[in-house]
C-alpha cells in the first residue's frame, strides 16, 4: 500500500472512533470488552484509570508505556499518537504542574476530543497538538522523556518516527514504547489490507527489524521489556499468524 493511502485509512479510523465514541476491537488483548477491561488487559492498574478523565479511556492500546517510562516531577513527556489523551492524562499526574505533556495526534477529531477533556478537567499542564509523528511539531532537544502506545506499527515510514522522536528528546533522555510487532514477516494479503493496518496488524515489523530502526536512529541500550505473543487467523486459510505486543526502552546518550 501506498503511503498516502495507509494514512487515509488510519485517520478516516480514528476520526470516525473519535466522533462515535467507539471502543477499539484491539487484537493483541481481545474484541468485545469494554475500553475499562481493555485498558486493566493490557497492563493499566485501576488506581491509574481511577485517577484520569474516563472520557480519554478508548481501549486503543496494547500496553502502559507510562508504566515503565520511570516520569519524574517536573519533567517533559511527549506523546506520540495521543488519541483522546489517556496516556498524557496519566503522566501529567506524574510529572505534576511543573511537568508539561505534550500530546501528538494527526486526527483533528482525536485532538478536539482530548483538548476538550483537557479543559473539562482542569489540566493546564498539557498540550495536544495536530501533527504527524514522522514530522513532530516540537524542538530539538526539548523533552526529557518520549512515550508512545501502539501507534509507530500505524507510521509507513517507522525510520522516520525514531529519527524523530531521536530529534526532539534532550541527551540523556528516553523512548519508551509499546507496540505490536511480527515473528516473521506476515503475509502479503495482511501487509496490503488497510483494515488490517488500521488495526495495528498490516504494518507491524518482524521484531529485530524494529529494534534495528531505533538503534539506526542513534538510541543506545535498547531493550524489550516485556512481551506477549498472540494470533491473527486467516478466515479463508485458517492459517495462524503469530505476533508479539511488546514493550520497548530506549536512551538518547549525553553528549561527551
């Protein structure tokens, strides 16, 4: 598929999710949950959850970057692809108010949602702002800590996003990423379904692949976290295709 018609796709999705409200049928932790089980499947505590907007809690992720990110008050956290806010929301808690989130989105519907739960709740040390994550509208060197939750294997173009997020972060800062990725590459029909991409499947990269990118960008002690492996089956085939939500931290190394 095409660049531009992947991301047609993807935002055509997530503005429609955005404007119905609509909870995500998330592969890597099961369709026909609520957003509230999806979120505590994929690693959210309940204290978490308790302690932001419900409104931002869509169920369209497939782990807790936040979790692992090791936030500490005052700093700046930058958020790729933020949907409805929940993982900006939690680490504006975490860093407090005199921390700044920033939330990245290329969906004007997610981002209207989000600045108004923003607004709604009080939060003034956020920001949510329209852009693409492989073209980030932030400073170099600006932001302590990059977080991002199954919305790189959405980007056709992932060298870029790591180049990126490399660009944006402070020396010494770190990426902390959850995503789905393949074992072994997955099939052509899966690769040129834009369903399939728009759910987070078409475009994940065999795992070592992916990992290759984010050192390729310059990130040094790049290391899988956590991983839980699942399965896409091919209706017509019958056919399994095996793929991994994992967890990712990376650093950006001070300059000598």
């Amino acid at each position: 598929m095409k660049e531009e018609k992947i991301k047609e796709v993807v935002k055509g999705r997530y503005a429609e999710i955005a404007k119905q409200d609509q909870e995500s049928c998330c592969p890597s932790c099961g369709c026909g949950a609520s957003s509230l089980l999806q979120a505590k499947a994929v690693g959210y505590s309940r204290e978490d959850l308790e302690h932001i907007p419900q409104e931002a809690i869509m169920g369209l992720g497939c782990g807790n970057p936040t979790a692992i990110a090791d936030l500490k008050t005052g700093e700046v956290v930058l958020d790729l692809g933020a949907g409805a806010g929940v993982d900006v929301f939690l680490a504006a808690n975490r860093v407090g108010p005199t921390g700044r989130v920033i939330g990245i989105d290329m969906t004007e519907e997610m981002v209207d949602k989000a600045r108004s739960i923003a607004r709604e709740h009080g939060y003034h040390n956020v920001d949510f702002r329209l852009g693409e994550i492989e073209k980030l509208p932030v400073e170099d060197d600006s932001v302590d800590a990059i977080i991002s939750n199954c919305v790189i294997n959405l980007s056709p173009d992932k060298s870029r996003v790591f180049q990126e997020a490399y660009r944006v972060l402070k020396p010494g800062g770190r990426l902390t990423v959850s995503d789905i990725v393949s074992e072994g590459a997955l099939p052509d029909k899966i690769k040129s379904d834009s369903n399939a991409w728009a759910c987070c499947i078409g475009g994940a990269l065999e795992q070592q692949e992916y990992l290759e990118k984010i050192r390729k960008a310059g990130f040094k002690d790049v290391q899988v976290q956590s991983s839980k492996e699942f399965y896409v089956e091919d209706e017509e085939s019958q056919a399994l295709t095996k793929l991994l939500s994992i967890a990712v931290k990376a650093y950006k190394m001070r300059k000598p």
